[in-house]
C-alpha cells in the first residue's frame, strides 16, 4: 500500500533549496502584499528615492522570479517521487489527485480569504495537466518544456507591449482604500469581486510558464540526478559556473535595456531568461555548498524550514496580509524597498529556528500534516 515519505527516506538538497526559496519568495510577496494589484510598482526606475531605487534594482535582479521558479521545479520534481514510490502505481495515481484536489481547496480558501497573490491553486490545476504528460521520458519532457517556455516569454513580451495604458488613478486610489479599511468581510468582498476574477483570467497566461517549470523538475526526476549527487558534483561544479556566468551576461542586458534602451519589451525577455538561469544557478550552488564538507553545518539547518515550506509560505502570508492591511495593524504603504530586505531576513531567520525546533518533537508541520491526513485519511 502506498504511504508518504518518511523524513529519513527525503532527499535534504532538494529540502534546503525548498527553504531557500522561500526566503526569496517572501521577499517579493513582501513589496507586492504591501501594494494592491494595481498600484504595485515593477520596475525599480519608477522609484524617486536613490536608496528604494538601489534595494528595488536588488530585489528585481536576485530575487523576482527565480524563486517561484525554483519552487515549481522543486513541486514537479516531488510530483515525480509522489508518483514512483514503491508500491501500487495506480493507488500512487489515485492519492497523486487526491493531494491535488486538497491542495486546490486550500489555494482557493487562501486566494479568497487571504491574498490575492495564492500559488497554491495554480499549482494545484498545473499538477492535473502535468500527470498527462506522466510517461514521456526526460528528453521529451525537456522538449516540451523549452517550447512551452519559449511560447510563455512571447507572451509576456506581447503583453508588456500591449499594457502600455495607464490604469486610471481613481481605480488605483480606490484599491488602496479598500486595503485600508479596517473591515476584513469588506476586504473579502472587494477582492472577490476586483482581484480574484482578473486572477482567474491570467490563470491561462500563468499557468503555461508554470507547466514549463513542472515540466524541467519532472525530467530531473527521471533523469535520476538528486540520487547521484555525489558521483556528479564534478558537473555540478561546471553547471554552476556556467549558469552563474550566464546570469551576469543576462543582468547586463537586462539593465541596459530598462535604463539606455528605456525598452520594457525587450527588458522583459532578459528578465524570462533570468528568472530560469537564476534558478538554476542558485540551486546548483546549494547542492554544491550542502556536499562541502566547510559549509555543510551552516546550509543543512535550512532544510527543516524546507520540509515546512507549505506551512512557512501560508504563515508569512497570513501574518503579513494582517500586518499590512486595515483590518489588522495598518501598516499598508509605509515602508520603503530595504525596509523589505530586512524584514525578510529577520522574519525568515525566525521561521528556520522554530521549523528546527518543531521538528525535534514532529515529523512534519502542521499544513503538511494536515495535507498528508487528509490525503491517506489515517495516521501514518
């Protein structure tokens, strides 16, 4: 019979990226929860304040993007485990679409109840289209994800294009009164009807470049590359450098082409480009960093805030949407771009030791508990 993976039986690389990720995740949900959907500010030029505009072109270059990035491919790779463990593949089949189903009632009750901004279900319906795809091997599963990838750049460059039009400044100071407000149901109301029905329609838009990402962790999967870590870090090695250096080139091109070519479309391809050789970059430096014998201590403690990254990613959300927003402290709008970096840090360096220490006394956190209960339907 099929059962969840024990804690010792996880690969911890992919755990300590999981945790990594989710500090730069946190970082760009910060600048865009303290912003609505429509005042949020994306490029680090609009800034006046040199200081904003510094930690804004920061924040741009090593964190949107790659994260998320990071954190689909790490979701299609636990889908390829999820889907091969020992025991009855079809019974593997039927919890795979049980989790699925769970983990969109969550994103769902998350994008409704408490940000606009919820991944969660758009994983969720990327992980039925995903399980079609299930008997490809890599070298087709990699093939399709550069054409879906290639097909969902053209279409954010087609979009920056066409997004020229500047939203009316009374939708925009209406946003930012119903964030204000103190009234939480009022809250839920307006979002229900201004933000979640513009979610639903990018969905389509998103959900290609998110199948792409699924797609690249899948083939990982089959590739078998997290169980031969040891025998390749010599690859690892030239793969970081590689990616590392391409990155640089792509920063460069992305720069020139926001402040000397003042052109958003073709800034917006080098920023696709990075967001994917970003993501590659961070996550071979991890595995190399896990595997040296010097740094080993200082990164595996990272990886308990990875094994709780669900339960990490909802608490940040939660708490700060009630930082920032009327019905809870009101702070909406009142810090300024390094005000986020540091946040960040802090809040992040808290959620690692508590995620350490729940875990000395728990297999695992309490949404992915929850998740894990609700899949199988008993104690395991």
């Amino acid at each position: 019979m099929t059962s969840p993976v024990e804690r010792q039986k996880r690969v911890i690389e992919m755990d300590v990226i999981r945790c990594f990720a989710l500090f730069g995740v946190l970082l760009v949900n910060l600048t865009m929860i303290d912003a609505t959907m429509y005042s949020y500010v994306a490029s680090p030029l609009l800034h006046v304040d040199l200081l904003d505009q510094m930690a804004s072109w920061a924040i741009h270059i090593f964190a949107v993007g790659k994260f998320y990035t990071l954190f689909s491919m790490l979701f299609g790779l636990g889908f390829y485990y999820f889907l091969n463990k020992p025991g009855n593949p079809l019974e593997n089949e039927y919890y795979y679409k049980r989790r699925l189903w769970l983990l969109m009632f969550m994103g769902v009750i998350h994008l409704i109840f408490v940000w606009h901004g919820d991944i969660l279900h758009v994983y969720a319906v990327t992980g039925f289209i995903l399980f079609s795809m299930r008997k490809k091997d890599h070298k087709a599963l990699i093939k399709q994800a550069g054409i879906l990838l290639l097909f969902s750049t053209a279409l954010f460059v087609i979009a920056q294009g066409s997004s020229e039009v500047a939203l009316q400044s009374e939708m925009i100071q209406a946003s930012i009164d119903a964030y204000k407000q103190p009234n939480y149901l009022t809250m839920v109301a307006y979002r229900l009807g201004n933000e979640v029905p513009i979610t639903l329609l990018n969905l389509i838009f998103v959900i290609i470049k998110i199948l792409g990402l699924f797609t690249i962790g899948y083939a990982i999967g089959k590739m078998n590359i997290f169980n031969k870590i040891k025998e390749n870090l010599i690859q690892i090695r030239r793969f970081f450098m590689l990616t590392a250096a391409l990155s640089l080139i792509i920063i460069f091109g992305y720069v020139f082409a926001m402040v000397n070519l003042k052109n958003p479309q073709v800034a917006v391809f080098f920023d696709e480009l990075l967001t994917l050789s970003g993501a590659f970059a961070y996550a071979s430096a991890l595995i190399l960093l896990y595997n040296s014998e010097r740094f080993k201590k200082i990164v595996k403690p990272l990886a308990a805030a990875g094994q709780m990254a669900l339960t990490n990613y909802l608490v940040q959300t939660v708490f700060f949407t009630t930082y920032f927003y009327g019905y809870g402290l009101g702070k909406f709008g009142s810090l300024h771009q390094p005000d986020y970096i540091l946040l960040a840090l802090v809040f992040y360096v808290i959620q690692v030791v508590i995620s350490n220490l729940w875990l000395k006394s728990h297999k695992y956190g309490p949404c992915e508990w929850l998740w894990r209960k609700l899949t199988y339907l008993q104690n395991r």
